[in-house]
C-alpha cells in the first residue's frame, strides 16, 4: 500500500493531466530509448528522454527540440542568435508551455523564456499535439510542452557539465543533490554561460551572435511520506541573462541613443517561487487532492537601436485538483479550480501600454479506459477573465486500438489567449518599421482576443521488417481561427501592422513518419512534414511568413556494445527546409529586397560521445556542417538608421558552421 500511495503522489505532480499512465512514459532506465511514444495513452503525447537531450548541444530548452519530428527550430531573426519552436505550423505563442504543469513561458517571456531552462535540468519533456488538456488552461491551441526537472528524491549526489564552442560560448552547469531525512531531498542546479568574442561570418558589420552572460539557479526541495499519503515540492529560482548585440563596432557605454553605431541590448531578471502539496488517501489510493501555486516576476530592460522596449511582468497562478473514480477504476474524473494573476509593465519608447489581466476558471475532466483498446478523455472548463469575459471551453480526445502496436487516435478542442503584440514580436523592433495598431475597440491594445479550433487525427503501427523493428505513422491536424490578431509583414517593408482577422486564417498539417532498427543499437528516425498555412491579409491571401511548406528531418544514432561500460555513441541529424514566403519588401531599392520565397537548404549536425565509464565522459559535436548560411540577412545594413533597415527576417543560419565540446563527470 505505501508504493501504491506513494506512485500516486508522485502522478500528482510528474506528469501531464491526461492520464496517470504517463509516469511509464517519463520513467528513466539505463536502456530507455531516446523519444517514446505511448500505444495506451489517449492523447497523441510524446516523450523526449535525458537520453534524447544529449544527443546534440542542447544548452537550453529551446535547443532540445533540432532531433525531434514533432518540433520545428527556427532562429527568431539576424541577430540575438534565439531560436524559437513550432508546432504544427504555429509559432510558440500557441503552445501551452509548462513546466511540471505550471504555466512557464507565457506573456513577457515569449521571445526568450525558452533559452532560460538548462538542459542539463531537464528530467523529460512531454510534447502533446492538438489541444491540450482542460486541467492545464484554456491557452493551448496547436498543443503543449511540459517539461520534468530533475528530482531531489532520485538525482545523483554532483553532475558537472562544461562545454564550450568556436563561436566563443561557454557554459558551466553543476548540480548539488542531498537527501536531508528519510522524507526530505534538496537540489541546488547553478547555470552559468557567456560569449565572450564578436563574430561577424558573413561580413555585414553587425555581430551574428550576441555577446552575452547568463546566470541561473534553481534551489528545490522535495518531501514525500508513504504513510500520510503527503508528496510536496517547493522551488526557488533566480536568473539574470544579458545580451549585447548589433555592429561590431558598437560600444554600449558611448554609442547607446545616438547613431554613431547601431545596437542593442536585452537584460532580463527573473525570480520565481512555486510549490506543490498533493495527498493520496491511505484507504483510496485512486483518490487524491493536489494544490499548485507559482509567482514569478520578469523584469526585461531593452533598446534596439533608437527604440526602447521594457516590460516587468509580476505573475500568480493558483491550481486546485481533485482526482477520483466513478463506480470503478475505468471512469476516473479530475475537477478543480484556477486563478491567474498578470500585472503588465509595458513600455515602448514613451507609450504606456500597461495593464491587469486576471481570470478565474473551473474545470471537469471525464476519463474513460477500458483497460484494453478504447479510452476517452472529454473535458470542459468555465472561466471569466476581466478582458476576455465569460467563455467555454470545451476539449476531446478518444483512442482506439483496433490490432495489437496499432492505434488511432482522434482530438478536438477549443482555445483562447490574449497576443501581447509586442513581447511576442520583439525581433520587429530590429528595424526601420513603425508599428500601426489597426483596431481600438478591443481591450488588449485595442484588439479582441485570438480563438481558434484544432482538429486531428493519427495513427501508428509498430511492425517487423526482416525481423528488425520498425514504426510507422501519420497524422494530420487543422487549426482554424475565428479571430486572430493579424501580424501584417505583406503590406510595406516600412511598416508592420496589427488587426483582427477580417477573412480567414487556417493552418493544416500532415506528418509521416517512419522509423527503423537497422541492427542492434543503429536506429534510423524520418519524418516529412507539409504546411499548408494561409492568412487573408489587407493585400491578399499569402502563406504564412518565414514558414516553409515542406520539411523532411532524418536522425541517425548508433551506439556500440558497452564493454567494462566503455562505449562509443554516434549521433547525426539532417533537417531539409523548403522555400518559405518573405515578408513583402519590393518598394525597396533593389539591393534592399528579399525575394519573394527563400531558396531551399539542407543543414546536418553531428555529435561523437565517449563514455569511459559510468561517470564520466567527453562529446564532440559540429552544427551546420554544410556551412549553409542565409544570403543576405540584414537589410540596409550600410545604413542602419535609414529607412530599409531590416533585421528580423531569419529563414536560414546566418553564422555558418559551428563545433563544440564538453564533458560531464557524476558522483554517484
């Protein structure tokens, strides 16, 4: 009994809302495979291991997505080096992103939240397409990231990790763990990285990647007592990150405000306090009771060029769940309540767009498994938010095996979320554009809030070929907007503009993957993506900017057999890009335009792995092999103060090839 109520502590908080199998999912062993896919859980989820994240240089959790087909990696634009994600064809904004199913990268923290989660701290991350789960909010639209921290109760006593790069990165992360008691564990994870040298490949004047250094570090404590049926977390975190970009000649103590040389920097603080307190009763293992509570305050102090752009967002958020069963173990039911708190800060130049958004929510969650092929999961919620009023959100998800490693799978659901124009487009302020909000009679900068539905179905079959394993699948998904806020590129390569959909906006998806063991321990993984994602415009209907419609990625890993634990772990990834639309840039003069479409490349990265023993070991890796870089990635570069200067639009790597190295040594 105490394992069982103990297990059930742990799915309490470990995991994400849509089934209490998914603690398998997230469960490390020596031999786990890198990503996994469950055949039992109703939801198409997928499960990036700690195994998965060392394959490539994965510094941050924004860079742990380059070997995974669910996730596209883009660089956000021509200068501050951030990559950001895609899911389904729709930027981050339209992610839930959580970490351990508390709201983490939201509002002031869209541009760059991603970059502030090491690596090395990640557990496992949880990637569910479609609408996600009820429990978590009603935000998400094309799906959901949550990502698990390494625990108190189960980590190492030391990690080192050291790495550094030829564009002149370097990073140091040590972890500290200790058990207190019986019942009580610490972890104390320090994070630091820097830039230390200006790199400028392509010759522009303007720095590829910022210079910069970033502090980071998260004190946590877990307490657990399989007798009272108690499990806790607590978690303090502080971060300070630093970006310095723009010419190589710029110096930010003589040059900030005049146009001696053009740059920018980007300072951010951040502190965060959550915790977590669920109990599991002794007589009802099925039955428990959890409370979540997060504040977090980000503090972001920029200026890019002339314009300036701060904002410091204090947050609360407040999570109340129940779970239970009706009648038996194969209807269970989860039902709660939330509130969320968001004090806005916001600045640009000398307008003050700052305000309060607040919302109270109560959910209800209907599980249905039979245990063997059919499960069900139809969720609703309520909420009245202060700007966005009373609305319903409804979520479903069915799953059906109809033959042994074959499932299908089929979801739909409503989402809703407020754009923060600016903080989710910063990379805009890298230009001459002025910014035109179109609309006023909304009550988030004028505009009404985003609403859209999201359809899919998938299916995966696990097979033999020649006796060697191999996998299969597709899926395919739909988001259709009934309002969006429309960010307009098309129209002026002077201007951006603001509006509320006046037509339509959808984006469809169909993704084929398959998978296959070539021997023991060579594995092959593929998939092929089309995006058909289109947006009526005040000019016409075009496909989305800066996405491609075709996608193909190809990951091969082998590992040698382990001899005295001494082995040999080889890694390389292809991503091909198709042609992308550019944002309109033809009044330009000509040595100031992009073409209408980008041309299509190839990029390949690789990672050699030497483990010695089971606590130490040394990696090898290169990015961007090929050396592919964009063309031209600043306009108007020889005049960065005039009128055609661009430097957000980012369809391709702009420094070029980049090698690293790095060890990591445990304590056991």
């Amino acid at each position: 009994m105490k394992k069982t109520i103990l297990l059930f502590g742990i799915l309490l908080f470990s995991v994400t809302a849509f089934s209490q199998e998914d603690l398998e999912e997230v469960k490390i062993t020596k031999k786990q495979k890198g990503i996994k896919k469950s055949y039992t859980l109703t939801a198409n989820t997928t499960v990036i291991t700690s195994k998965e994240l060392l394959k490539a240089a994965c510094c941050n959790l924004a860079e742990s997505f380059e070997t995974n087909p669910s996730i596209d990696v883009n660089f956000s634009d021509a200068l501050t080096g951030t990559k950001q994600i895609k899911m389904l064809g729709l930027t981050s904004p339209y992610l839930m992103i959580t970490e351990e199913n508390i709201p983490s990268v939201r509002g002031a923290s869209q541009a760059y939240g991603l970059s502030f989660t090491p690596g090395t701290w990640i557990e496992s991350v949880q990637i569910t397409k479609g609408a996600g789960s009820v429990v978590n909010g009603y935000e998400s639209i094309s799906g959901q990231i949550n990502t698990e921290l390494l625990k108190p109760l189960s980590d190492i006593p030391f990690f080192l990790n050291v790495y550094g790069s030829t564009d002149a990165r370097f990073e140091l992360n040590t972890h500290f763990n200790k058990k207190l008691s019986d019942k009580w564990a610490t972890s104390l994870f320090v994070h630091g990285n820097t830039r230390v040298a200006k790199n400028d490949m392509n010759d522009d004047g303007f720095l590829d990647n910022p210079l910069g250094k970033q502090i980071n570090v998260l004190n946590r404590y877990q307490y657990y007592n399989p007798d009272s049926g108690l499990v806790s977390f607590i978690n303090f975190r502080y971060m300070n990150d630093k970006k310095q970009t723009g010419e190589v000649d710029f110096d930010k103590d003589k040059d900030r405000g005049t146009t001696n040389y053009w740059g920018s920097e980007i300072n951010t603080e951040r502190f965060d306090v959550s915790t977590k307190i669920g109990y599991v009763f002794p007589d009802m293992p099925y039955q428990s009771i959890g409370f979540q509570n997060a504040f977090n305050t980000h503090n972001q102090e920029s200026y890019f060029g002339l314009n300036q752009y701060n904002i410091r967002q204090n947050s609360y958020y407040s999570n109340l769940i129940f779970n239970s069963i009706i009648s038996n173990t194969m209807h269970k039911f989860t039902t709660g309540l939330n509130f969320s708190y968001d004090q806005y800060q916001e600045f640009v130049n000398v307008t003050d767009y700052s305000r309060i958004d607040n919302s109270v929510g109560a959910f209800f969650e209907y599980t249905y498994d039979n245990t063997d092929n059919f499960s069900l999961i139809l969720g609703g919620r309520v909420d009245n938010h202060n700007r966005l009023g009373f609305f319903v959100t409804p979520r479903l998800h069915l799953r059906y095996n109809p033959w042994e490693s074959g499932v299908f799978r089929l979801s739909a659901g409503r989402g809703k979320r407020s754009a923060n124009i600016f903080a989710e487009n910063q990379q805009l302020f890298a230009s001459s554009r002025t910014f035109s909000i179109l609309d006023n009679e909304g009550k988030i900068y004028g505009m009404n809030a985003e609403i859209a539905w999201n359809y899919g179905f998938s299916f995966s079959q696990k097979f033999h070929i020649f006796n060697k394993n191999a996998e299969a699948g597709f899926d395919v998904y739909r988001t259709d907007f009934q309002n969006q806020v429309v960010v307009d590129l098309m129209q002026s390569p002077q201007e951006v503009s603001f509006y509320n959909l006046r037509g339509n906006s959808f984006a469809n998806s169909v993704q084929l993957e398959f998978n296959f063991e070539f021997i023991h321990n060579l594995n092959l993984r593929t998939a092929y993506k089309y995006y058909d994602i289109q947006t009526d415009y005040q000019t016409g209907t075009f496909q989305r900017p800066l996405q491609a419609k075709h996608r193909f990625l190809a990951n091969l890993e082998y590992e040698t057999r382990t001899e005295d634990e001494k082995y040999w772990k080889f890694d390389c990834t292809f991503n091909w890009t198709g042609k992308q639309q550019l944002p309109y840039t033809a009044s330009n003069p000509q040595a100031d335009q992009f073409p209408d479409f980008s041309p299509s490349y190839l990029i390949m990265n690789t990672q050699v792995t030497r483990v010695f023993s089971p606590v130490f070991e040394v990696y090898i890796g290169g990015e961007n092999i090929g050396n592919y870089q964009q063309e031209k990635a600043i306009l108007g570069s020889d005049n960065p103060f005039g009128p055609n200067f661009d430097a957000s639009v980012a369809y391709a790597p702009i420094f070029g090839q980049m090698y690293y190295a790095g060890l990591r040594f445990k304590i056991k």
